[in-house]
C-alpha cells in the first residue's frame, strides 16, 4: 500500500463494548509501538499479559469469525477492528485488550476507524513489509473464490450473492485508501439471519448479538426495522471484512484461505535451489509440457522437493473441462515424474546431462487422492528407493496445502539421447 516509511500511531485511544460472540465486555485500547514490532494483542486481563501477534499462524477458528492465539488467550473475531488497522496503512501497533473479543460496536468498522483517526496515524521508521504479487493467481475455498492479480493499488472487487430479497447478487469495486474506505466502506455493518439464531447459539456463538450491532434479516426484509446505510451495505461489508483477514498476511474460511496464497504467492520470491533457468538446463521438456516449476529441497541423492503453480492457464484447462477445470491426473503424475528426473539427473552431476534423457518405465501404486484446480500449488517430495546400473525406483507423492493429491510408486532410466 503505502510505499514510504511504516506506520503507528502517536497516543492512545480506546473503545469498549459487547463481543458479538463472547457476549463479553471488553475494551480494545490502540497504543504506539516500535518500528518493526508489527499488529500484537495483549491480554491484559490475564496473567502474564500474554501477547498475540496478528498473524496467519495464529489463526485457530474461522467460523462466522476471525480467532487468534490458544485455548484460553484466544482472542474472537478481529477483523472489525484490523479491518480499521488496514485502512489507515498501519505496520506496529499495540492492541490492549481487557477481555476475550475486541467489541462488536455498531456492527461495522467505523468505530475503531475513528478511534485510529484518533490515535494520529503516523510514520515512524523502516520498510513497511508490502507483499508483491509476481503473477495472477487464485484461490478457492467452500463457497468462496478469490482472484488475485498484481496492481498499482489496493483494490477491492467484490460479488456475493445470497437468496434474499434485499441482498440478492451484489457487486462493488473498491479502492482501498484511508479516505475512500471512511467513505465506502468503514460504515457496512455485519448481517445476519434469524433463520440463523438458533443453530449459531447452539455452537456457543453469538452471545452479544443484538438489533444495535448488526443488520438482522428475516425472509422478507429487516427483522428489527431501521434502514440500511447502502441498498449494497452487505457487499461493502464483505469488502472491510477481506481487508481485515488481509492484515494477518504481515475471515473468515475463505479470506483466510487467500491470506496464506497471498503469502505463498509472496514468498515464492525466495531463492530456490534451482530455478527455472537451471530445471531447462536439465529436463528437455518445454511449454507446454514443462511441468516444474523450481526446486527448493534437495538432499544429496536421496530425496527432492519440486513445486507446480497451477494456474487456469495452463493449457489443458481449455478441455478439460469447459467452466471446470481439474488438473488431469496423468499430468499431474508426469509432473511428479519431472521432479524425480531432477533427482536422477543428480547422479550425473558434472557430467553432460543434455546429452541423457530420463525414461520412465513402470509406475506402480497410483493413486488419486483430490482433484487439482487453478490457484493450487503442488509440493512434490521424492525419495530414492533404489538405484542399480542406471535404472531406478523412486517413491513420491503430491501435496496440496498439506493434504496428499497424489502418490505413486515409479521406476526409470537413464538413457543416452
Ligand atoms: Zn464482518
């Protein structure tokens, strides 16, 4: 976002209030930090005072909210209130809390976003940590999809569609600056469904819900009366609470599904052990068959980690198949395949590998675990399980975001070309 110096803020402000869930009364109080600390929580209601930093890692419950940090220093549903911190570009920040759930307030983000107003958002010192998107990508998760491309600015395009008559299919695009969000955005309050009630406090959610803090719909309109701020508030809200789980980059399901690609997406920026100049070097495949795209862990010649990016453009997509796209498994086993010639190709270190080309003679034990889309990375990891002469047997198996894809039982040989 901001490209100069990074932010905090000069003095304190505070807001206090019910947790939407919790049920809880809690003051959330904003106080300076030092350059490079980042967005850290403290729970000054318990001993020790322990502290949270906000980020992916400490993400524990995603339904209906955004929770971070263990057992009884959980802190519930942040994104309101980190929502606010993102608008105003804000890197380190302290964030007292004296109870378990920053308040929910009127529903929306406008009430932390003032109190930061408040605050005096200000540069301090250092690099802002800014992620870079090298290339589009996209992310899906349950009901949600998210696309993600490289931009000049922060902007927000949003559609969500629920069968009812006031929200119906909504869209808006949004730059995010902390003058356009005061405006559009920081007013949305949340919503929600009586037919909802029920089944959510039997989960021990919601306790602090009320007609105050949030848009209360039945079948036909407004349960509660009053009016909308916008005939799209939902959407604009849906837009603040994205931004919110985006801070845990440096809600929800799906958000946080995109803040960890996001991540991903970032730091794939990293050194890898051999990039794509060096796979060229050694496998013959090309576009569109080149099915790896960067080694990072090689041990010695027993064991290889390759990656796939898999975007809706890769070629096959076109057919297979229209408006649903799965990567063929074949593929995804001859990708498996590619990164096991990388680590028979080792063998051959300081020899002339362009004149040697890897066959592949026998797979065994393959199985199809879960469909790959657009937007999944696959980890490839493979260990040699034999090798005699110039043939050998390696077992590997994919992963997507930890959970297995694929797996195979292989043997291959090198030949001359
Ligand atoms: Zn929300």
């Amino acid at each position: 976002m901001s490209p100069g110096a990074r932010r905090s803020v000069r003095k304190k402000a505070a807001v206090s209030g019910t947790g939407l869930h919790t049920g809880a009364r809690t003051e959330a109080t904003f106080l300076p930090a030092p350059a490079g600390q980042g967005i850290v929580f403290c729970r000054v209601d318990l001993a020790g005072k322990p502290q949270i930093p906000a980020r992916l890692s400490e993400v524990e419950a995603v339904e209906r909210r955004t929770a971070i940090g263990k057992g009884a220093s959980t802190i519930h549903t942040v994104e309101h209130l980190l929502a606010a911190v993102a608008a105003h570009e804000i890197d380190d920040l302290t964030v007292e809390l004296s109870g378990p759930e920053p308040p929910i307030l009127d529903g929306s983000v406008q009430p932390y976003f003032e109190a930061l107003e408040h605050a005096g958002p200000t540069e301090t010192s250092g690099e802002p940590l800014v992620l870079t998107v090298p290339a589009p990508f996209t992310v899906s998760e349950g009901d949600s999809s998210y696309i993600v491309a490289p931009a000049k600015e922060l902007r927000l395009t949003v559609t969500i569609e629920w069968p009812h008559p006031l929200i119906g299919r909504q869209a808006g695009s949004f730059t995010v600056t902390p003058q356009a969000f005061a405006r559009e955005l920081a007013p949305a309050r949340t919503f929600g469904f009586t037919s909802e009630v029920a089944a959510l406090q039997a989960k021990g959610l919601i306790k602090g819900a009320s007609s105050a803090n949030a848009i209360v719909l039945d079948e036909r309109g407004l349960a509660n009366g009053g009016e909308l701020r916008w005939p799209d508030e939902f959407v604009r809200h849906k837009a603040a609470d994205i931004l919110g789980d985006l801070v845990l980059t440096g809600g929800h399901g799906g958000n946080i599904a995109l803040a960890r690609a996001l991540t991903r997406a970032a730091q794939r920026g990293g050194a890898p052990k051999m990039d794509i100049g060096r796979i060229m070097d050694v496998l013959p495949h090309r576009y569109p068959f080149l099915l790896v795209d960067r080694i990072i862990e090689v041990e010695g010649q027993q064991r290889i980690v390759g990656i796939k990016n898999v975007t809706i453009n890769e070629p096959f997509f076109q057919g297979h198949f229209p408006g649903h796209p799965i990567m063929p498994g074949v593929l995804i086993i001859e990708a498996m395949a590619q990164v096991g010639g990388m680590l028979l190709m080792g063998f051959f270190e300081g020899q002339n590998v362009e004149d040697k080309v890897v066959y592949f003679m026998s797979l065994d034990n393959v199985k199809f675990r879960r469909p790959v889309v657009p937007g999944d990375q696959i980890r490839f990891e493979l260990e040699m399980v034999q090798f005699r002469g110039k043939t050998c047997k390696m077992k590997g198996v994919g992963f997507v975001d930890g959970q297995v894809v694929a797996e195979a039982d292989m043997m291959a040989s090198v030949v001359d070309r």
